[in-house]
C-alpha cells in the first residue's frame, strides 16, 4: 500500500506522532499541523492519494483545506475526522468533497479500514481516468442516451466498473462537472453494493459488523460463500441507467426479501452520522439529489439533477 501516499493533518503534535507511529510501516505517510501547511505538502507531492484532516484547526481549517484541494485534483480521498461531533460541520465537508468521516476518538482499526477504502477508490478514480483519456475520441461521437440497462451476478469486482461506465455517459453529454460525477460514482458504488451484499446475500448489518470484526478477509469468504449457494447465487441486480435533460436516474434493483424502509437512519439525526451502520445510505443521500426506495425496501432510484449553466 506505500504506492499511495497518505498525508494526515492535525494541530495536536501528540496526536501526528501517534498517526505516525502506528501507520508508517504500511503507508508512505506525510503530516501537517494545518490546512496551510497541508497544502504545501500537497503541492510538493501530488502523489499523495488520501488525506486524513481534522475540521477545526488554527490557520486554515478542514473544510478549506478540502474545497482548495479541489482545485489541483479531484481524485484525493478525503477522510475528515471531527472532535465534537459537530454533524453539520461534517456534511459541510462532505458536500466540498470529502468522502469519509470519523469521530474522536477513534481506533487505529477504524481510521485504517477508512484509509485502505480511500486507497482503492483513488487507484479506481485513477484507473478510470486512464480509460476515459484513451477512449475520449470515441465518447466524442455520443450526441445522446436516453437509456441503458446492465444485469450484473453477485460479483462485487463488476461494482466499480459498472458505476465508471454509467458516469461515463454522463461526461460524455457534459452532464455536471468531474467533482459531481465522481460522487454519483461513488453513491452508485454503495448502493449496488448493499444490493449485492444486504439485498441478494442476505447479509443483515449486524452480521457484516461481526464479521467485519474478525477481519476482512472473514467477511469476504463468507460474501463468495453465499454468492455460490443457493438461493443466492441465482439472484442478479438489475441497474437502469436513464439520461434526460434536466436528470440522470439509476435504479437499482435486486432479487433479495427487501426490508422495511422505516427502518432507515434518520440523515438529519447528529448521531446517526457516526453509527456502524447505514454509513453508505446516509453518504448516498449526500453526494445525490435524491434517494428513493420501493415499498418492499429491493430497489432504489438515485437521482442526480443537471447542474444549471455558469453564466
């Protein structure tokens, strides 16, 4: 994992040294006591693939440090950790690009399993910038779509690819910016996952928690398990893709019991911006415009409206 770098950003030299101390063996790891300092670093190594920043600091805080970031790379992970548990201050950092978020304290399993998760999403972004750019001249010749439909297994390595393509067609058309597309990206990576792994796996949170919590790799035995046994390994999710003038929907739909939608973290609840669980539906309902399950709780609509002309 030393291939992408990870720069962490706190004004409280004893909590820097710790960062270091524990993490230096398994990342290439930069830090900075500001947002000011973090982006000299950032300007001296753009190799650096994620950053962990606290919000509120001297200087320059979390949140400028995020929305200046974005204007020298898009594809930067950023993790923001909040010591008050300030949710707004969270969602304000989500909305200007961060992807992730912890509370203080937090565990060092916790604040790794967070990073790793940015890693592979920075080589993902990076990855599918690489494609665009080599199949930029055939994209030129798109002038519209209207709609398109993708049945894909219980396969989660067909996740990524299938979120890239469908934004893909929407940077074909110009549709919204590379910052916007990025997070319809990464809203449709959580939903079809939960439709994979919740909806036709069967995997209820607790149990992912639990098995999360005797490692990665025991979780992700037991997904390849399920995904060869019946019923499961018959089930498929259904992704349509539709393109109109003013939307771009994406409707997810799997082949599992469903569940009850009342049951959904409230997104305006402060603590359940903290929870184990429903994380990904509360990130997705961020990062899109809207987010609209059926009544048996097996399909979602994300909805993503056309940003309006700068004039």
């Amino acid at each position: 994992m030393r291939s992408v770098p990870v720069l962490f950003v706190d004004d409280e030299e004893d909590i820097r040294f710790s960062f270091v101390d524990r993490f230096e063996d398994k990342f290439e790891v930069h830090v900075a006591e500001n947002g000011a300092e973090a982006l000299r670093v950032l300007e001296s190594h753009p190799e650096i693939g994620v950053v962990v920043t606290d919000i509120r600091m001297p200087v320059m805080s979390g949140l400028e440090l995020i929305e200046k970031t974005k204007a020298l790379s898009h594809d930067i992970g950023f993790i923001v950790v909040s010591g008050h548990a300030a949710a707004e201050d969270v969602i304000e950092a989500l909305r200007a690009g961060a992807r992730n978020f912890l509370r203080k304290p937090y565990s060092f399993e916790e604040l790794e399993e967070s990073i790793l998760t940015e890693v592979k999403h920075f080589r993902a972004f990076r990855e599918n910038r690489q494609r665009q750019e080599r199949e930029e001249a055939l994209e030129d010749f798109i002038t519209s779509i209207d709609s398109v439909a993708y049945t894909i297994p219980n396969d989660i390595a067909w996740i990524n690819p299938l979120a890239f393509r469908l934004v893909g067609y929407m940077n074909a058309v110009s549709f919204c910016g590379e910052e916007g597309r990025l997070n319809v990206a990464l809203g449709l990576i959580e939903m079809i996952t939960n439709a994979i792994e919740h909806g036709n796996l069967g995997i209820t949170s607790d149990e992912k928690i639990a098995l999360k919590g005797e490692g990665e790799e025991v979780y992700y035995r037991e997904l390849s398990r399920r995904a060869g046994e019946e019923p499961y390994k018959s089930r498929q999710v259904k992704v349509v893709f539709t393109l109109g003038h003013d939307r771009a929907s994406f409707r997810i739909e799997d082949e599992g019991d469903g569940f009850d939608t009342a049951c959904l973290p409230d997104p305006t609840d402060p603590e359940m911006l903290f929870a184990l669980s429903g994380r990904g539906i509360l990130l997705t309902r961020t990062f899109l415009d809207d987010v609209i399950y059926n009544d048996k709780g097996n399909a979602v609509t994300l909805i993503k409206y056309r940003e309006p002309a700068e004039t």
